[in-house]
C-alpha cells in the first residue's frame, strides 16, 4: 500500500476515535438522562423571558431563589420544566408563592408553554390580552389571585386547553362567548371570579367534552334556556351553579325539552344560594338521573322535596341546609323514603325551618352515616330506632326543641362517633347512662341539656385515648373530678364551664389544646396546668372559680397559648418570669385576684398581646414603658383598680389600635398626655373587627373576649359588644393640669371619664366636635368657666355628670343638657338656668308681659277654629286622593294589573312571616 495512503487512513480512523471519545464523554457527563439522550438545554431567549417575568415581582416566599443569572440552564429552574428534545420552555408552575405584581409581556416568548399555573399568589392588574397568542397552552390556572378588569376574549383563541380556572379573583363584565371555541375543555372553573354574568348560553353548547363546570357567583339571570345547555353536554359530571341567581331566570328551559328522556350524566349538583322556590323542581327534574350522587340545594327558600328525588338509587349525599321555607320533617323523610333511602350516606339540613318530631321513619335510611338536623324546631322525644343505624357515624341535633331520654335499651351497638346534642333537653334530668354505649365515641357535645346530676365515675373510664372533644358546658353537674388522664387523645378539648363541679382539679391529660374549666366551684391550686407538657396547649380558661395560690412558673411549655383566663380567683404573689415564653399570647385576663409586684419585664416578649387585663389586683409599680413600646397590636389594655404610680409614660400613645384605655383607681399624678390624639383607632369609625381565633387538630373555636367597665356610673360586663366600645377611663387618680385641647380629635370615642382628679382649667371648647360620646363625666375636679355653647350639639350624650366642679354661668340650652338631673350639675355655686332651679341674671326680665285687650278665651277661640279646618283639609284631601287611585286602577289596565300583582306577592310575604314567626316561638 502507499506510504500516503496509509497515513490518511490512520488520520481519519484517529479522527473517528476521538470524536466518538467526546460524544460518549459528553452523554456521560449529561447525567439528566438515563436513555442516553442528549439533553438539551433552555435557550438564551426563553431564560431571558423568564429573568424579566420575575425581575419587576415582589417575592416574599423568595420561591424563585434558583431563577438566577449565574444559572444559565433554566430547566434546573424551581417549577420550569423543558423538553427533553428542544429545550424549550413548556411548563411553569409558580403557585402559592404570595407573588405580587403583574404578568410580564415576556412570557411572549415562551410560544411552547403547554402548562401555565399562575395559583394562588396576588397577582394584581388586568389579565393580559396577549396571553391568547400562546396558543400550546393546554392548562390555564390563574386562580386565587386579585386580577382585575373584564375577562380577555383573546382566551377563545386558545383552542388547546384542556382546563382553564379564572376563579376567585375580582373580575367584572360578561362571560366571553368566545368560550365556545374552546371546544377541547374539559375543566372550566369560574366560580367566585367576580361580578361577572352571562348574557348568553349558547357558547356552553359547543364544549362538548366538558366534564366539570363551576360558575358559583356568576349571574344566569338573563340566560335564558340554560337547562337546555347544560343538558347538551354529555360529558358533564360537576356542575356547580351557587349563587347564580337562578330564581330570576324567565326561562330555566325550552318548551321542546322533554324532561322524561333524560340522560343527564351529572354526578355532582350544586345549586345553592339562589333564592329558590319549589317551582324549581320542574327543571331540575331533567338534570337528575341514577348518575346523580350529590345534590347540593342548600341556602334556598324550598318548602319541600319531591318524590322523585328519592327514587334516585344513586344519590349519596343531599345538603337541605339553610332553607327559610317551613317543613314538615316527616313529609319531609316520606317523599325521601323510595331507594334512595337505602344509598343516602349523607343528610345535611342544619339551620332550616323544619318542624315535626324525629320518628322511626329514620330507621329507614340504612346507609345514613352522617345526619346534620342542628338549628331547626323539631321537637318531640328522639326515636331509639336513631341509635340502632348500622352506619351512623356522625350525628348533630343541636339547637332543636328535642328531648333526650335519659335510658334507652339498644337493641345492637351503634357505631356512633361523633354526637351533638347541644340545647336539646334531657328528660330526668339524668345523666344519660346509654352514652356508654357508644364505644367508637370520640366527640361528645351534651352542652346546655339541662343536666342537674352527677357523671358516674366509670364514664371517665370509657374511652382510653379516644376522646378528642367534650363539651358538657352550661349544666347542674355536680360533684369531684377524677383524673382525666386516660380518656382523652392528642390535641383533645374539654369545656366543663358553667357547671357546679367542686373540689380541687387532679391530674390531667399531657396533651390537651383546650381547656375550659370556667364558671364552676373549683378550688385548690392550679399547678395541675404544669401536667399540659405536650405544647399544644392553645386555650385555657380557669376564672370565675375559687383557686388559690400563685401562677406557677412553668409557663415556657405553652409556646402556642393564645388565651389565658384566670380572672375572678383568689390567686396570689407576683407574674411569673416564664410569662414571657408566651410568644403567641393574644389575651391575658387576670383580673379580680391579688397579684401584687412589679409586672416581669419578660411580659414584653408577649408581642402579640392584643387585650392585656390586670384589672382589681394590687400590682405596684410605674405603669411600664415597655407597653407602649412593644405591645403595639393592643386592642384592649386595662389596668383599672391597682396600685400603679408615677405619669401616664407618652409610649402609650404609640398604641394606634387601642379602643379601651382604662387606668382609673390608682395612684397616678401629672398632666394627662396631649399625645393621646394618636390614638387613631379612637378617631376612625369601626371597631376590633375579629374575635381570637384559636384551632387546633379537630377543632375551630374563637374567643369572645370580656371586660368590666365602669359605665353610667355602675360597673358592667361587656362581652360580644365589647369590641364596638372605645373608651378613656382615667378617674379616681391624682391627675392635674388641664384637660389637652388635642383630645378633642378623637371624634368616635364612646366614653371619657375624668372624674375624681384634680384637673383643672376649662373645658376645651371643641368638646362639642366629639358627636359620637355618650358617657361623659368631669365630676369632683375643679375646673371651671362656662360650660361650651357647642356641647347642645352633643346628641347622643345619655350620661353626663359635671357636678362638684366651679363652673359657672348658664347651662347651654339644648334637648340633651336639660335632660339631665340637677344632681348631675351639683356643686357648682355659680351654675343658672335648666335644669337647675336657680335663674340667671337677667332672667326675670325677659318674661314677655300678656298683650292688653286679649283675653284667654280669645286664643281658645281661634285654636278651635284651626283645628276645624285642619279637619276639613285633611277629609277633603283624603277623598281627592282615594278617587284618584280608584281611576288609575278602573282605567289603566297595566297599572291595575301590577297593582293587584303587588298585592298578592305582599299578602303572601307578609303570611310567610307570620307563620316563621309563630314556628319561632313554639
């Protein structure tokens, strides 16, 4: 062979070598793919579009942190997916990462998007029209965002979707019925997207492989014929129309439909909140069929139920809740009682008006696994046939008329777990022994029953580690508490309150969230609430008993506290440093015991403290700074009847949120703060809008938070009107100066009592700018100069008390200050004029002497004579009018006829009511 030759082959064979070398290096170090596919990497264009989109967000979940500049494949990007063969971008995921901003135009240049979730963040601005040119898309999802403006049309261009979700956000304007091209959906969730409606419905018609439809809170008013859409979609299984204002729809369906062929696919209906009436039964007929499984007509004004409704053999749950129409509840379970008594699992009626007794036609409904009749007017002696359901699992009769046998004999178990009988009435008024029967139990609510008894010693027994709630508050029961150590489970809740239980309290569960002891006899100690060492510990109210002793200092194991009540006790010594373990404390109410000391400084750490109650004890100390300076969420902050010292410290003032402000009873002096008008939360209308919320595994629950106050002179209690009081109480101290003209500007304070001080000075002049105050009192000061004119205007004033002062001069004339009773004004030696009995000067002078030659029964005369010509006025005037009416109705048929119309519908309004009102009170 050539010398040449043989070179040239070696060179090429070299060449194909490494070459090859190279490529199998380069798979090897791909490593993102296992079939040996060369992995492509995101392209410059589509990672700058991404880096733009994220640039102008506001990120605080910081969800993007991998989105970065120096990480140039954007396919290793949180929540972008690419293709393994292109690199292009074809999926971004960004939910629920709280972004704010708006949609950059750059996801332009992702034109191979398939997947877009935008979920779930607070998107604000229109949706962008440009986001129908990414016609790859196949799901859509800008759910849970704040978009606003009206719905793009341009989304009808994009006819791949698969699923398109807008809902709950705060849009407006018409459902485009460019929708109808989307011919592909499959999921169209609209519910909650704002003020929108559908003019239209005949763009439904053409989604042809719609399965799940959701428009809650779109109005149909105007959609006449909608049935007939809906029916036109055979693939249709979730329909939810809640809120839709159905009952104002001329039209629901054609004449032509034929309801008795129906082949209705839908398995899932939900039609509630549309002010429905039983006239409705007509159209839903043709919807249901033996797919449906649940029917949801809740929040309606139905006043029954139809029989075939209960010859559906597939229906599983039905929600009645909340109609306003009155019903027999055994009609009712009669026209339910075809085959779908043997398949209905659910029954969901709670806050209706049903009215009747609960018999043994409930033995019937063989499957019922949940039945929820709470807040309704049954009445009568529950059946025992209830307790014998195979399936009964949970059971809820609150707040009915229902009488509860104290002994049942139970022919099987029941599997009962979860039973509410809260309000109903215990025939005994005995302990009901049956509940031990119960062994599945793991809720119990046997609150308000009217139990006046003792709990046998082995019901504590039943059920170890199983109890997760128990509610036997606002009872007679009597008698000691056993250890409750065994019954209850992780994060359980006991609420005993408003009983007659006594004795001291013995060991207690490690792991409860709730613990309500209140309003009992109980006395001893409270170190038992060392025991709770688990952490979950997030409510606890122990007052308006007899404990004694201090607070024990092991409070660091209640991280999640978030109410601690020990108010109305005999409890003793000084706080506790572990108090401030109690990060997520938002109320402490300590008031009427004998705490003394200084307040810890560690209270400070509790900064989320938003009603701090130290009322009726005898801490000693400067009121602190630290108040004002850390525990800037207060909402409430008592610390009346104490022996606090020293000046009100300025830092108060920097509590904006502050609604009752309450230091009366104790041994302050100085000025009071001008800077009290930065109190805004007194200045600005409304009140503490949310009670405390608290929740643990199995329980919602929320507190209503409560105060003592004086108020008109007599201390009350206020509860749930407590959060609507805004209030200033600063009397019965050594207060001096004058009152700041400043505080004037706190237009919507409710109370200002000042009393029993040494101010002095008078009364700033703009007092009468503050219409909103009703108590005001100024009494046993010295202050003085006149009372200011512009306090008539002071209309809602019902308590005023300046007496013991040194005003002087007249009483300014209004309806209000003369209302008063002259003791309010006592004390003032130079006060004149109503309601006092001394005049002032000058007042004697001004009587106007009677006019000469005019004698009374000349002003009788001509007072008789009016009132005839009032009489005659008013005679002819009424029959001008009542012919007047007459001829509109004989002679304008339109107004006769909408006058009669108005008639019948008001007759029939006014019937309703009567009747509920008659229900309510038997």
């Amino acid at each position: 062979m050539n010398p040449c030759v043989s070179i040239m082959l070696s060179f090429l064979l070299l060449l194909l070598v490494t070459t090859t070398a190279s490529q199998l290096v380069a798979v090897g170090e791909g490593g993102n793919d296992t079939n040996g596919v060369n992995m492509k990497k995101c392209l410059d264009k589509e990672r700058n579009a991404l880096l733009l989109f994220k640039a102008p967000l506001q990120h605080p979940d910081d969800c993007l942190s991998t989105w970065r500049v120096d990480e140039h494949d954007c396919c290793k990007w949180s929540g972008v997916m690419c293709s393994t063969q292109t690199g292009h971008v074809t999926e971004l995921y960004i939910s629920g990462c709280s972004f704010v901003g708006e949609i950059s135009h750059s996801l332009l240049n992702l034109t191979y998007l398939n997947i877009l979730d935008l979920s779930y963040n607070s998107f604000h601005g229109t949706i962008p029209t440009f986001i129908g040119s990414l016609t790859e898309l196949s799901y859509l999802d800008l759910s849970y965002n704040s978009f606003n403006g009206t719905i793009p049309r341009s989304i009808g261009s994009l006819r791949e979707l698969r699923r398109l979700d807008l809902s709950f956000n705060s849009l407006y304007g018409t459902i485009p019925p460019e929708f109808g091209n989307l011919t592909n959906l499959q999921e169209l969730h609209l519910d909650s997207v704002g003020r929108c409606r559908v003019e239209k419905v005949e763009w439904l018609s053409h989604l042809s492989r719609l399965e799940d439809l959701r428009m809650d809170g779109i109005s149909l008013a105007s959609a006449n014929h909608w049935v007939d859409a809906i029916l036109s979609l055979p693939k249709l299984t979730h329909l939810s129309l809640g809120g839709c204002e159905l009952s104002q729809v001329m039209y629901p369906y054609s004449s032509f439909l034929n309801s008795s062929s129906s082949s209705s696919s839908i398995s899932d209906l939900s039609l509630q909140n549309n002010n429905l009436t039983s006239s409705m039964y007509r159209w839903l007929l043709p919807l249901t069929s033996n797919s449906l499984q649940i029917l949801d007509l809740s929040g309606n004004m139905l006043d029954g139920i139809p029989k075939y409704l209960g010859n559906i053999c597939s229906l599983v749950s039905l929600d009645f809740s909340d109609n306003s129409a009155i019903i027999k509840f055994p009609d009712f379970l009669t026209n339910l009682s075809g085959c779908t008594s043997l398949t209905l699992a659910d029954l969901i009626a709670y806050g209706s008006q049903f009215t009747g007794s609960l018999s043994n036609e409930i033995q019937k409904f063989s499957s019922l696994g949940y039945l929820d009749l709470s807040d309704n007017h049954l009445s009568g002696s529950i059946s025992e046939k209830l307790w014998e359901l195979p399936m009964l699992v949970i059971l809820d009769l609150s707040f009915n008329n229902l009488i509860v046998p104290s002994t049942y004999h139970l022919s099987s178990l029941s599997y009962g777990k979860d039973i509410h009988l809260r309000s109903c009435k215990m025939l005994g008024p005995r302990f009901p022994k049956w509940i031990q029967t119960l062994k599945n139990l793991y809720r119990l609510d046997l609150s308000n029953t009217g139990i006046s008894d003792t709990i046998p010693l082995e019901f504590w027994d039943m059920w170890p580690s199983q109890l997760i709630y128990l509610n036997l508050s606002s009872n007679n029961i009597s008698g000691k508490l056993p250890d409750l150590l065994s019954n209850f489970a992780t994060y359980s809740v006991i609420d005993l309150s408003s009983n007659s239980f006594n004795g001291q309290i013995p060991k207690l569960s490690s792991a409860l969230a709730t613990l309500d002891l209140s309003r009992n006899k109980f006395s001893g100690g409270i170190s038992f609430i060392c025991q709770i060492v688990d952490g979950w510990l997030e409510f606890i109210d122990l007052s308006h008993n007899s404990f004694i002793g201090q607070l024990p200092d092991c409070l660091w194991h209640f991280k999640d506290l978030k109410v601690l009540n020990l108010g109305h006790n005999n409890l003793f010594g000084r706080l506790p440093p572990s108090i401030g373990s109690l990060i997520q404390l938002q109320v402490l109410y300590l008031y009427k015991n004998n705490f003394s000391g200084e307040l810890p400084l560690s209270l400070k750490n509790c900064t989320s403290l938003i009603s701090l109650n130290l009322g009726a004890n005898k801490f000693y100390d400067n009121v602190p700074v630290w108040i004002g300076e850390n525990l800037s969420g207060l909402y409430f902050l008592l610390l009346r009847s104490n022996k606090f010292f020293g000046t009100i410290p300025l830092q108060l003032c920097q509590l904006s949120n502050l609604q009752i402000l309450d230091m009366s009873m104790n041994n302050l002096h100085g000025s009071i703060p001008s800077c009290l008008s930065n109190l805004t939360s007194m200045v600005q209308q409304g009140g503490f809008s949310q009670d405390v919320q608290y929740s643990t595994k199995y329980l919602q629950g929320s507190y209503v938070d409560n105060a003592m106050i004086e108020w008109q002179g007599d201390e009350r209690e206020f509860s749930r009107t407590l959060k609507l009081v805004k209030s200033i109480d600063l009397s019965s101290n050594n207060l001096t100066g004058q009152i700041p003209y400043q505080i004037t500007n706190l237009f919507n304070l409710i109370a200002l009592n000042l009393s029993k001080n040494e101010l002095s000075g008078e009364i700033p002049p703009k007092i009468g700018e503050m219409i909103n105050l009703e108590i005001l009192d100024l009494s046993r000061n010295s202050f003085s100069g006149r009372i200011p004119s512009r306090m008539s205007h002071m209309s809602f004033l019902n308590y005023l008390d300046l007496s013991y002062n040194n005003f002087s001069g007249r009483i300014p004339t209004s309806t209000q200050l003369q209302s008063f009773q002259p003791s309010r004004y006592n004390g003032n030696a130079h006060l004149c004029g109503p309601p006092l009995t001394k005049k002032c000067p000058g007042d004697e002078e001004s009587e106007s002497p009677p006019i000469i030659g005019k004698s009374e029964g000349d002003g009788e005369d001509i007072d008789d004579e009016l009132e005839r010509w009032f009489y005659i006025g008013g005679g002819m005037g009424f029959v001008t009018g009542f012919w007047i009416a007459c001829g509109v109705l004989l002679f304008n048929r339109r107004g006769r006829h909408a006058f009669f119309q108005f008639y019948d519908s008001f007759k029939d309004w006014v019937y309703v009511k009567v009747v509920v009102f008659i229900a309510n009170l038997q």
